[in-house]
C-alpha cells in the first residue's frame, strides 16, 4: 500500500535531485529520526 509522505527541502535540494511536481521517488530513513506533526 502507498502513503503519501510530505517533505521539505531548500529549492537547491529540489534542483539538484532534478525533481518535478508530480514526480514519483522512493524515500528510505531511520526510524528514530521520524518527526510527526
């Protein structure tokens, strides 16, 4: 099942991954540093 994750990055970050609005990616992160608003 897929969940949608919310990210923020510097738009530096976003440019340098070459991402795209919309674009699908992976996400990969330890445990213990998860923050949940």
């Amino acid at each position: 099942m897929e969940e949608p994750i919310v990210v923020f990055l510097t738009r530096q970050s976003f440019i340098e991954m070459e991402l795209n609005i919309g674009k699908d990616v992976w996400t990969y992160f330890k445990a213990t540093a998860v923050h949940t608003f």
